[in-house]
C-alpha cells in the first residue's frame, strides 16, 4: 500500500492530485492462488481513499478473458484432461488511460515534470507524445524492483532521467498495517503477503 499525506483531504483545483490505475478485480476475475484478490483489491482502494482524500482519483480498467492459444511450436493445444481450455485475463484499458493523462497533463502544463513508475515499454508513444506536446517537460523513469535497465523502447524518448526504485524503499513506503476510517470506524488491514 502506498503512503499518502492523512492532512490533506482536497485537491485545490488545478493542483496535486494522485492518479490510481489498475484494472478491475471483479467477482467474475480469480486469480490463481488468490480468492481475495478483489477483495484486498478493495481494501487497498478504500484505504488509499482515506489516507488522502480527495487528492485520490481512482481509474479502473478492466479484465479481458482470453483462452491461451495452442503451442506455436508443436500444435499442442493447452487443456486440461477433462479437455477443458486454460483460460486467462488480460489487463486492458490501464496503459492507456495513463498514457492519456501523462499526455494530456503535458498539453495542459499541470506540472513541468512527467514521473513514470513503470517499465511497460507500451508507455513508449505516450511518453514520445508528452515529449512532443511539450518538449521542456522534464521525464523520470523509475524502474520497479527486478528491472536491471530501462528498455531501449523507452529510452530512446531521449533526456529522460531514471532510476530504479529499491524493495526496501517500497516496503517503507507502505500504508500502515491497519488503516482505519475515522468517520465508519471500519478498518481495513493489509494482507500478510504485502508485507
């Protein structure tokens, strides 16, 4: 869970806001080895949403189902032994609703500086675009844990600060275990496995 400032509970128009993106754990999503994925998913929102208030937006994509398609290399389709085909979600709508805002917060001038957590080499165009749109806009990437280089996707924007982010510094920038709702009195605690 990510830190947020607990004092301020409005975004001034015009000001600082903090963009949540991720696609949708529905009932209808499983993840493997996860039942309470949607459930944590929604904890983690509603804990956010109190910590920083209405600095807060939360954009949801969605999950598409798709059937995993047989071996390229032998034929051999991927089913079960009942014959059943394996199944999985692809995240869509994510990538390019943040793309969209980094653009568009480009073209509108909302900060001189892009931030983007995130290797995803799809985000490549969208930060060609803010580059584009505004060419004094000042970009950072900052590279997950597990990435050892920004892609050439990326880099390849030109004058783009980087830098990777550590473990620790994520697990120090964790929500505390228990965030509780001052006005419901509902609390809500972060899952084992986050921590």
């Amino acid at each position: 869970m990510t830190n947020g400032n607990p004092d301020k509970k409005t975004a001034p128009v015009g000001g600082p806001f903090l963009p949540y993106l991720s696609a949708s754990y529905g009932p209808t999503i499983h993840v493997k080895n996860e039942p309470a994925a949607a459930q944590n998913q929604t904890s983690y929102i509603e804990a956010m949403k109190i910590r920083n208030g209405g600095l807060l937006t939360v954009h949801l994509g969605r999950f598409k189902e798709r059937t995993i398609k047989d071996c390229r290399r032998c034929g051999q389709s991927y089913s079960c032994g009942c014959g059943r085909q394996y199944r999985s979600y692809e995240e869509k709508g994510t990538d390019v609703a943040l793309g969209a805002m980094m653009v568009a917060d480009a073209a509108l001038r909302i900060a001189d500086t892009t931030l983007l957590v995130s290797a995803d080499t799809d985000l490549a165009p969208a930060l060609a675009t803010v580059r584009a749109v505004n060419p004094a806009q000042r970009i950072y990437l900052a590279m997950p844990p597990g990435n050892t280089k920004a892609s050439s996707h990326l880099t390849s924007i030109g004058d783009l600060g980087q830098f990777f982010i550590r473990e620790q510094a994520l697990r120090d920038a964790q929500l505390p275990s228990i965030v509780a709702d001052p006005e419901t009195g509902r609390s809500y605690t972060r899952p084992t496995k986050w921590s």
